[in-house]
C-alpha cells in the first residue's frame, strides 16, 4: 500500500455524502470510486467530490484492485452480506453503524475480516464525539465519584426522513426501529462511560406513526456490572421546538459526589467541590465527528492498530439492542445480555 490510501464509497445517500466529504478532507486518502443502486446519486456524490467513477453495482469497486478501502453506506439488512463480500476482496472495511441487524450477520462479518486480514471498524461516531470524550475523562479523573445512575433522551420527529427512506419503516430491513436506529448510538456511549450492560428491560410506548412497522418509541431500563442504573429514552415522534445538543440527546451523570449534565457544547459539573448552588460550566470545543472517524479508520488500516470501534467492539453493543428486543417481546421482562 502507498502512503495515499484508495477508497470506494458503497452507498451514496446521507451517510454516503458524509463519508466522501470526510475523506475528501484528508491529504492523504482518495476516493477512486463511487457505487449506488441508484446510479443519480452515485454521479452526483461523485461530482461534488471529484470522484474519477461511479457505478451502479458495487462489485465494480470490489473489482478494483486500486482501491484499498471501502466504506459501507447501506441499509442495516445490507451490511453484512456486503462486508463479507468486501472483505473476500481484501479491502479494508468501514461499515455504518449499526454492525448488522442481529449478532449472526456480525459473527460473519467478523469472521470473514479476520480470516482476510483486513481491518474492519464500524462508523460509530459517537465514540469521538469531544464532549463524550470529555465526559469520559471527567468520569476517570473522579471528578463526581461512582457513577450510579445514567440518563440519555434522544427525543426528536424525523417522519420526513424516514418516509425518504422507505427501508426505515421496513421493520425487518431495518432491524427493528428507533432502539437499532437511535438506541445503537447511546448505548454505545453508556458502555463508554459507565461500562458494560448486565441486564435489560425494554418498553414501546403507543406508535405515535402508523407507517412504521418497527418501534417509533422506547423505554430502556438498563442495569451495569457495576450496578449503576441507567434510563434510555429514544423516539422518532416527540415533537419539540428545543434544538438538540451536539450529541444529539441530553445526558445527565450522577455520580455519588455529584452530577454532569451537557447542555448544548458545553458540560455543567455540580460537586461536593463546588461552593452550594454553582456549578463549573467548560465549553468543549467543537469537532466533526464524521471526519474523527474517518481519520482514525485510515490510522489503524496503516498501522495495523485495531480500532476503538472494531467488529468485535461492536458487537457487544448489538448483543444490548437484540437483548431490548428480547425483553421487549416478552413484556419488559429484564433480560441478562449474552455477550
């Protein structure tokens, strides 16, 4: 390999865009090739990122054996069958977030990566966020104790984006709804910062949007090794006019000598250092995190490091989501996660 790495975008819709605007911003990548069912979008990703060709089969890009690297942009039902394929290539794989829809499609993605000797990473974003990466650094320097208690709301109304992407509303194309959609993300984040689930109950509330055949709106009740608890809300039917913190949900930290809450960029740190009704509020500099992601998915394919969301970390994230489920068919029933 050169020191330029080649790489093949896979899917040129949002996430797509997201991808080829962040490696287009890196000296030392170039995107040689661009592939969508659709073959509109693939030329307009492709013109707006100067990228030499586009496709509609993806298999032109697996072809290639200029190209290095792929990203995976496609629907969750998608990722595996796709990852295999690419890693059988023996291109490196960043793949969207989630993994797969359920932990047999992850245990072969990882497995044909390992046996082809390719890094694959998961475009977990919310892993290079700089406020979690703060909040992280706050948990770990003791800033507010033990935490014992957790809480995240992802609360937004995204009908319009869904009905765009009809394979959304597809309860088995998508992997189920708003807890695969949203609850992959916090989870991921709470596994971060207060470490792993043990068990989980997981409640629907009414379906707020009849197109959606998979959940629009939960509940998570989640119990760590350590013991602390945490509450996940996730819903793609609240409607509010509050715009959403960077993370795009508020947090809240309870730690037994005091509490962080994020409020847009910055972190409020209330503690038994602070003086009684004050708080240390520190703004956090803001970052792209798609082009974090990126940038670190390109480090580990040169060194040879494995990434902080590799299929394996991954996984483990998705073994919580499929255990929500599980309780969740079963009435909330609190379910031990099987990692």
């Amino acid at each position: 390999m050169s020191n330029r790495l080649n790489v093949g975008v896979i899917g040129c819709g949002w996430a797509g865009e997201q991808h080829a605007r962040s490696y287009s911003s890196l000296v030392d990548v170039q995107i040689l090739a661009a592939a969508d069912i659709d073959e509109e979008k693939a030329k307009k990703l492709a013109k707006r990122w100067r990228v030499k060709k586009w496709q509609r089969d993806y298999r032109r890009i697996l072809g290639d054996a200029k190209i290095d690297a792929v990203s995976i942009c496609l629907p969750h039902y998608l990722h595996s069958k796709v990852a295999v394929e690419v890693a059988e290539a023996s291109k490196h794989i960043l793949c969207e977030k989630p993994i797969a829809n359920n932990l047999d499609e992850a245990d072969a993605m990882i497995r044909a990566a390992e046996k082809a000797g390719v890094t694959l990473m998961i475009a977990e974003n919310v892993r290079f966020h700089p406020i979690n990466l703060r909040l992280k650094e706050l948990i770990d320097q003791n800033r507010i104790g033990e935490v014992f208690f957790a809480r995240i709301f992802r609360d937004h109304e995204m009908y319009g984006y869904l009905r765009m992407r009809s394979w959304f509303l597809d309860k088995k194309k998508a992997g189920g709804g708003i807890w695969m959609a949203g609850g992959i993300h916090d989870v991921d984040a709470l596994r971060m910062l207060v470490g792993e689930v043990k068990t989980i109950s997981l409640f629907q509330a009414k379906s707020m949007f009849p197109e959606m055949q998979g959940d629009d709106t939960v509940a998570a009740l989640l119990k760590f090794g350590s013991n602390a608890l945490g509450v996940v809300t996730e819903s793609f039917s609240i409607k509010t006019f509050q715009p959403l913190s960077p993370i795009g949900c508020p947090t809240i930290l309870n730690g037994s000598s005091g509490t962080i809450t994020v409020r847009d960029n910055e972190v409020e740190i209330y503690s038994d250092k602070t003086e009684f009704n004050t708080c240390i509020r520190e703004k956090v500099e803001e970052k792209d995190t798609f082009i974090e992601e990126t940038r670190h998915f390109v480090d580990c394919v040169k060194s040879g490091k494995t990434p902080i969301t590799s299929g394996r970390e991954e996984r483990r994230t998705l073994a919580v989501i499929c255990a929500g489920y599980e309780s969740l068919s079963s009435g909330g029933t609190p379910i031990s996660v099987k990692y």
